[in-house]
C-alpha cells in the first residue's frame, strides 16, 4: 500500500498497495543509513533494457541459455545491489535458481518451450509465498527464514510457465502497514531501498524493490503487490510500466495480506509486452481463492495488444485533485495528452470523478479490519515455524526487538488493526459499503458514463520525492486510490522526465478492461518512447527541465 493517493497524505495510506534461504542472503545492511552522494558508473550490461522476446530470441538461437541468463543477472545484481549505486533492491537471490536454469534447459532441448516464460529470470516481492529455499517475511525480521508450506498461486503459475524465480525484492516493510511515518522501501530486512535514477530519491511502495531492481535490469521483469498505489506507484517513480488488475484476474492465496477487497498481484516491467507477457502468466481462477473470478476474456487477449486501438477511443481526463501540485508533471501531462491526440484518441478535458476526494477515513478503516483479520489468518496457516502467529504476537515482537525492528518509525497501524473487532462490526460493514458506492457507482463507472468514455487518463504521481528516515514520506499525491478502492484495473506507462525524475501515465475503467487499456498504453508507448534506463546519479538532475 503506498500512502501517497488522491485525497491521503503520502503516510496516512500505502502504496499500501530458510535456513537455506538465509545462507544464501546476499549480505545485507539493515542500518539503512541515509543514501550516500558519490554514484560510480554502472559497469556495461550485454542484457540492458532486453525484453522477454529478446531473450526468448537468444534461447531460441542457442546465443543464451536460461543459465546464462540467470547467472548474468546474478552477476549485475551483485555488481549494483550491494555495490556500486547500492540499491538494496533485492533481499536474497533464489539458492536454487541455477539448478532450476539447468533443467529448463534441459527439458528445451528435449520438449521445446513452455510458453514465452521459459528460462526467463524473474524476481518476486518478499510478500509473495514461495515454498522454496527463500523466506516469505514481507521485510519484517521476525519472519527471516520462515517459508509457507506452499507456494503462492502466483508463483506456482510462474514456475509452471517456465519462469526462474531469481530472488525476492526488498519492499516497504509489511507493505508499507505498519507505521504511518514510515519511509518507503524500508524493512528490517533490506534497509533503505533506493532509486536508480537519483540515489537520494525514493523509489515510492511498496514494491519498491521490484521497481528498482526492474529498472536497473537486474531482471527481466517483476512481481509487484498493491492494496493502493504498491504497483503503480513505484512503477511511475522508477520508469517503469506497472499494471495492478481487476480484483479477482490473479489469485491472492498465498500473499501476505493487507486487506482481501484490495490486494492483488501484478507485473513490473520495462515494456507493455513484458507486463502483459506476466500477467498473462499469472492470471486464472484459483479455487484456493474464492475471490477470484473467471475473466471474461482469455490470458492471450492480454498478449493481443493493438496499437490502433487507440484511434477514437474516448479519454476522460482526470484534473480534479491531480493536477497543480507539481507544475513540471502537470507540462509533461499536457505533451503526453498533445502525443494521445495525434495517435487519434478523443479527448474529454476534464472528466473528473466526483468522490476523488471521499475515501481518507472509509477506507483506512476497511483495511484496519481486514488486516488483523487477514494477517492472523495467513500467520496462523505457516504452523509451528512460525515465530509469530497473531498479530498481537507480531507488535509484541516488534517491541522486544525494537533496535532493530523500529530504530526510524513505529507500528501504529498495526496497534490501530490491533484494537479493531470482527469482520462481522457495523462500522467496518458501513465503511466497506460506503467504499464501494463512492469508487465504483459514484465513482469510475459514474465519470466513465457521463461522457461515454473508453477509459480514464492522468499523471499516476509526482517525481521521486528525497528519502527521509527521520521524518518519513511526508506529504504527496497520486491517482491510485479510486481505482484501487473499486478493485479496478490500473495501467501505468513512463510519460517522460521531471528534473531527470521519471513519472508515469495512467489508464484505468472499469472491471476486467485490461485487454483495452493495455492496448493504449502500448500505443502511447511505441509512439513516444518515453522508458530510458536509469544512470544512477547521486541526485536529481537540476540542470534538465
């Protein structure tokens, strides 16, 4: 959960949204000292900006193997994340992500490829179940070497697909849940998270080590999670395309959750295609989650992306609350709106959604419920290796171990959860309601048929705002709560530059509008070409505009 989303300060919500595995760590320093101010040059890259179908072209001719591929970004993990720029982007590295390699190239030699996944590296946030070597702690220590009995339905379609899980990103601590003073892509495990473009910049969150792990290309690609903001959000600051799906397209079983009427899984990545190339991966009904739902398309509709649908597609433009906060963003808006019309889309300025502004108090209050009913649940399910197995248990250990569990920031909103009763309670019934109505029927869906639009259209966020341990994310902006509170699908696509500061645009609609919206943002992306890779400078860049 991100915390930076229309009508919330950056902190009062989130972009919200082994044994073995400790051993094969790759060292980490959970002081989290403030970003340094020296960046020595990244080291050349073979595998820079390459696409999933770039790489299945080297598999395909034999030019890489799936070991290969692993071992280089390995290799470039090790050279960037815990040297060089220090991203702190990746908390362990897959032990087993060699031998997996080798018997998918094998089983290439003998069958053939998968699908377009085959060999193909990918990493994971640490609140994505992987019953492997790795730990699943969503950053927190008190989980450090625990693993669920199974893996995730998200990472088992991955595995299925061909997919090598390389390693699980650093994040926002319990996706950016448990304080509300916290700073983005903090936990105890990985430290301070920092963003490629400006190392003394926030990658946003909460998935902010698959965000800065993608964009440095430490990976092909990313699994992301948001309850509101924890895709979309990180994406925009770091250049990415991120995509958070209708509620329901990927299962939630087996994440560690923040709220069930939120939360989902989606892709990070540097292209469209790619983004769609995993969420296809990823999508399908899944019986262990009853929230899912068949979608009314096939995954493939989600790899048939057309340019052209963009020519007289009806967009609303979202002004209200968006908009005159940050003058540079608001200029390359308005270019990108100039790029959209010259590829033949209509254009409805503004289209505003009337309850922007209506979801602070409604829906802290559903997440509130739904995390200390959801987390005890998830705790409980891991058994006896569990250290912790309620979240009364957790905040206790969190106290115990406060040095280095709390040395910035506290656990308020787990204190608040805490305090919180059943699901079965009137005002959490009543906030739930209140959120539906405002997010989807006086909401999207009201913007959408006013003026008969295809989809909605704005900047997802500000620049990378300057990492502050002391006093937290402070105060911002962004469009992903309405989206996120309607269980909505949410594209964004990197739009251009503010002060060498990548941000992003964004498409959303209605439920299961996925196919559509990717379409325009492929469209918007072949045509501007906005996604450049980041140099790890110490700072913003001043001198460009």
């Amino acid at each position: 959960m991100n915390r930076r989303s229309s009508g919330l300060s950056r902190r009062s919500l989130f972009r919200y949204g082994a044994a073995g595995a400790a051993a094969a760590a790759l060292p980490v320093r959970a002081s989290a000292a403030p970003p340094e101010t020296a960046s020595p040059a990244a080291p050349a890259f073979p595998l820079e900006e390459a696409t999933i179908d770039g790489l299945r072209e080297k598999l395909a001719s034999g030019e890489e193997t799936a070991r290969s591929l692993a071992e280089k970004y390995r290799a470039r993990i090790e050279a960037l994340d815990r040297k060089g720029p220090d991203l702190r982007s990746v908390l362990e590295i897959n032990p087993d992500a060699l031998s997996i390699a080798e018997a998918l190239d094998a089983e290439r030699k003998a069958k053939g490829p998968r699908g377009p996944l085959h060999g193909i590296p990918i990493l994971v946030k640490d609140n994505v179940g992987t019953a492997d070597r790795m730990s699943t702690a969503a950053g927190s220590l008190a989980l450090e070497g625990v693993a669920p009995k199974e893996d995730s339905f998200a990472a088992r379609r991955l595995r299925e697909a061909g997919a090598v899980i390389l390693g699980k990103t650093n994040l926002s601590e319990w996706a950016n849940f448990r304080s509300t003073h916290s700073s983005s892509g903090w936990s105890g495990r990985g430290g301070q998270c920092r963003n490629p473009y400006a190392l003394d910049r926030n990658p946003s969150g909460s998935s902010s080590g698959s965000a800065a792990a993608v964009s440095a290309n430490l990976a092909a690609a990313a699994v992301g999670t948001e309850t509101d903001g924890s895709i979309v959000s990180p994406a925009s600051a770091c250049g990415l395309v991120g995509v958070k799906p209708t509620l329901g397209l990927v299962s939630r079983a087996g994440i560690v959750p923040i709220a069930h009427s939120q939360d989902t899984a989606g892709p990070m990545a540097r292209t469209v295609r790619d983004a769609a190339c995993l969420l296809a991966a990823m999508a399908g009904a899944d019986p262990a989650d009853p929230g899912t739902r068949t979608a009314p398309f096939r995954a493939e509709a989600l790899l048939s992306l057309d340019p052209s649908a963009i020519r007289g597609a009806r967009l609303g433009v979202v002004r209200k609350s968006i908009f005159e906060h940050n003058a540079a963003t608001d200029r390359v808006a308005e270019a990108a709106f100039a790029a959209l019309k010259e590829l033949g889309a209509v254009l409805v300025d503004p289209a505003d959604i009337p309850t922007i502004d209506d979801f602070g108090k409604t829906e802290l209050e559903v997440l509130l419920y739904e995390f200390k009913a959801d987390l005890n649940a998830w705790l409980a399910a891991l058994g006896p290796r569990a250290p912790v197995r309620t979240l009364a248990e957790l905040i206790a250990w969190n106290e115990k171990h406060r040095d280095r569990e709390m040395p910035y920031f506290g656990q308020e909103l787990f204190e608040k959860a805490e305090a919180k009763g059943p699901l079965t309670d009137a005002a959490y019934r009543d906030a739930l309601a209140a959120d539906v109505q405002n997010a989807r029927a006086k909401g999207i869906d009201a913007a959408i048929a006013k003026d008969r639009l295809d989809a909605l259209i704005c900047p997802t966020g500000g620049p990378a705002w300057t990492t502050d341990l002391v006093n937290g994310d402070g105060n911002g902006w962004g469009s992903s709560t309405v989206p996120a509170v309607a269980g909505y699908p949410h594209v964004t696509v990197p739009m251009g530059f503010v002060f060498g500061l990548p941000v992003g645009l964004s498409f959303f609609a209605g439920e299961w509008s996925e196919p559509r919206l990717l379409s325009y943002a492929y469209a918007f992306e072949r045509a501007t070409g906005h996604r450049r890779p980041p140099r790890f400078l110490p700072a913003a860049d001043l001198a460009t505009a």
